[in-house]
C-alpha cells in the first residue's frame, strides 16, 4: 500500500511538473535561466521554503 500512494504522488509530481513547459515553452525558458544565475545559498533556501510548503500542504491533506 505504501509504494503505491508514493508512486502515486511522484506521477503527480511529474504531470504537474510537464505541465509547466508543454503550456508556456518560452516562459519555462527564462524561469530555468533566472534559477541558472541564483547562487547555492539561494537555490537551497527556495528548495527548503517549497519543501515546508509542501510538507505543510501534506499535513493539511492528510489531517
């Protein structure tokens, strides 16, 4: 059961994410550009503050 919901939410994951350059090629260019000129500190900092997002989406959800 567990491998299923966790597949479940990584194919989710993946459509969600294709949806972003199949819709706006152009825009999904310059935003990959733009994240390319960030330096580490700031790309970790984004990584951590969407991953508190996400756990805390999560907790909603599953409360």
């Amino acid at each position: 059961m567990p491998w299923t919901e966790i597949l479940t939410a990584l194919a989710l994951v993946l459509v969600i994410e294709g949806m972003v350059p199949f819709v706006g090629p152009g825009r999904y260019r310059q935003m990959v550009a733009q994240v390319a000129r960030l330096s580490d500190n700031q790309l970790r900092t984004v990584g951590l503050v969407v991953m508190i997002i996400g756990l805390f989406l999560l907790f909603l959800v599953r409360s």
